[in-house]
C-alpha cells in the first residue's frame, strides 16, 4: 500500500516540522512502508515563504537563511515526492491513500491555504482520501469561500484536531461522520532522537513572542524568585537570559524536556508540555485561541490559560500528572492511532 501526506511539511517552525515528521514516522515504523511527504505547494504559499525569508533587513535575513539551512537539513528524514506546485502533479505517483494533514491545512482565512484547494481534496485522484488532525483555526463557516464548500465530500473519513474544526465540518455537511483526534505529536515517542542532556539546567523555557510588558515582568519576577535562567527557544525574546533561536527540532524537543517550567503562546508549546508532563501556562495568542483552548479542555487543564496579576500564583496550583490524568492520555491516544488504522484498512 502506497501512502502520501499532505501537510505543512517544510514550514520552518518546529511544531509543524514535528507534527509532519510524527505521522510520517508512526505510519513508516508501525504500519506501512511505503509513506511519502507530498512536496508540493501552491505558487502564492512558494512566493510568500520566499519573501519571509528575504527581509529589508540583512540581518535578518542572514538569520533566516541559517534557520532555512537547519530545518532543510532535517527535511532529509522524509521520504519526499518530486517538488510540484501543480496539484495535478500528485496523480502522478499512484497512491492508494492520501492523508491530509495535521496543522492548520484548513485554514481558509489565510491565502495560502484557501487557494491550495490539495488541501481540501480537490483535483486529487485517489480512492481513498483520508483528513488526520487537521485545524480551521480561527476561520469561521460563514467566511467559507465558494468554491470550498462540500469539500467534505472529497474525504471518505474525517478527524479533526479542535472543537472549532469539528463544528465547521458539521456546518458544512451534518450527516458527515468526524472524530477529534490528538495532535500526530502525541502518538510519537521523540525520545531516541533527542540530543543527549543539557548543559544548561535550571530554567524557565519560553516558546512565543512575547509582546506583554506585565508578562514579561511577571516571568523575570518569578524566575528571580526560583533562581532560574530564562530560556527562549524558536523565538527571540530580549529580555531571556539566553536565546536559542537557530536550533534543530529535536534539540527544540529537549529544551522543552529539561524546562522547569514552560510559558507559551503556540499550541505545540501546549501539546509537549502535556506529553512531557510539564508545569505550564498558555499565553493565548488571538490568532491561535481556539485550538489551544480546545486543547487544554481536553485534558481538563483550563486552569493553565494565563491569568494576571502573577504566574508564581497560578504555578501554586500545579498540575497533577498522576496515574488519572496519564490513563485519559492514554486513552485518547488509543482512539487517535484507532482511528488511523481503521480508516487506511477498510
């Protein structure tokens, strides 16, 4: 059986290289052995990354094409299709099943994704096309373009990743069938390729920009107080202790792994402190609210949204990561890797 993966394979950003690479690996090592990366793009989205990476500034540039050299060096891990921008290109190679996703492939309030109808299982030719975890982020039905609409009718099994995904595919067709699924990261077990331990021990991580002037005192404050170090990873935040911005995704995993504690805006930044039993709090980001939210109910850790005046209060409360909350991890990863299984097989 011949599998492709339509997904946001070569973003440079560690939570979207891993949720590609996850899901590669789980379908490569457990099941299959004939898995691709689908290497196409739209022209726009092949545009638009181009001009990211190029800034008015040199310096910034010059810190871009670093960053694009580390990430296309761990490109290598997958096993890519020949690149295309065309989505007639992916008829080509005769897969038996194409899967759409994770991340935000559904996304249509940005260009990139609304104009790369793949994503949505237009103009692919397949027998069976199944959605895993993808999301719709903040995109709401009624800003649903056009030429979108019905387009779960493209897909023979649907899971989702949020609420907000789940209730726009009920939107668009209530009689469809759709599961939510945890994040391909959750399923993967990261820990035979993460560097070796450490150097730096004791420390605050924080994944995001963040913008918060009281946020950013509360963080100092705290970490005064622990005598820890501030580490910013991805992400350059000025007022961190140290910043590791140029890093690979498996050297990003073990920053997060030996953190005392983690302070986030993005939604992987949630989804490996919870894998990785992590004291944490999630600074929502507008752009990002509904799928962090959705997550964080999921495992009955609301209580982890940043709430002013001080994170050392809420750090009082710390959570549980007993044999309960472990089991309903479990749990949830059984239905995922379930719903994988099942609707490749039949």
């Amino acid at each position: 059986m011949k599998i492709g993966i339509l997904t946001l394979h070569s973003s440079l950003n560690h939570g979207a290289y891993l949720q590609a690479y996850s899901l590669f690996k789980l379908l490569e090592k457990n099941y299959y052995h004939d898995v691709y990366i689908i290497n196409h793009k739209s022209k726009e989205r092949t545009t638009k990354e181009i001009r990211i990476l190029f800034q008015r500034n040199p310096f910034s540039t010059i810190k871009n094409i670093f960053k694009f050299i580390t990430f296309k060096r761990f490109h290598q891990n997958f096993n890519l299709t020949k690149f295309s921008n065309n989505i007639e290109s992916i008829n080509i190679d005769g897969f038996d099943v194409i899967i759409l996703g994770s991340d935000e492939i559904w996304n249509f309030s940005k260009s990139i994704f609304k104009y790369n109808k793949a994503y949505y299982g237009f103009g692919i030719n397949c027998s069976k096309i199944i959605s895993y975890a993808p999301s719709c982020s903040e995109s709401e039905y009624e800003d649903l373009p056009a030429d979108l609409e019905g387009f779960t009718g493209n897909i023979s099994h649907i899971s989702v990743r949020d609420k907000s995904t789940y209730k726009l595919i009920k939107r668009i067709d209530v009689q469809k069938k759709c599961h939510i699924v945890l994040d391909p990261t959750f399923l993967y077990d990261f820990r035979n390729e993460m560097p070796p331990e450490l150097k730096v021990k004791d420390y605050i991580l924080v994944y995001g920009n963040i913008n918060d002037q009281l946020l950013i005192n509360d963080i100092i404050d705290f970490a005064k107080e622990k005598e820890l170090n501030i580490v910013s990873i991805g992400y350059k935040n000025k007022w961190a202790n140290i910043n590791k911005i140029n890093i690979s995704p498996f050297l990003w995993l073990r920053y997060i792994y030996q953190a005392k504690y983690v302070i986030t805006n993005t939604f992987h930044g949630c989804v490996f402190s919870i894998k990785f039993n992590k004291q944490f709090i999630a600074c929502l980001d507008q752009n990002k609210k509904s799928k962090i939210e959705s997550l964080l109910y999921d495992f009955n850790l609301i209580n982890r949204l940043y709430i002013k005046p001080t994170i050392a209060k809420q750090f009082e409360s710390s959570i549980n990561y007993d044999s309960s909350f472990n089991a309903l991890l479990q749990n949830k990863i059984n239905q995922s890797l379930e719903f994988l299984k099942n609707s490749i097989n039949e």
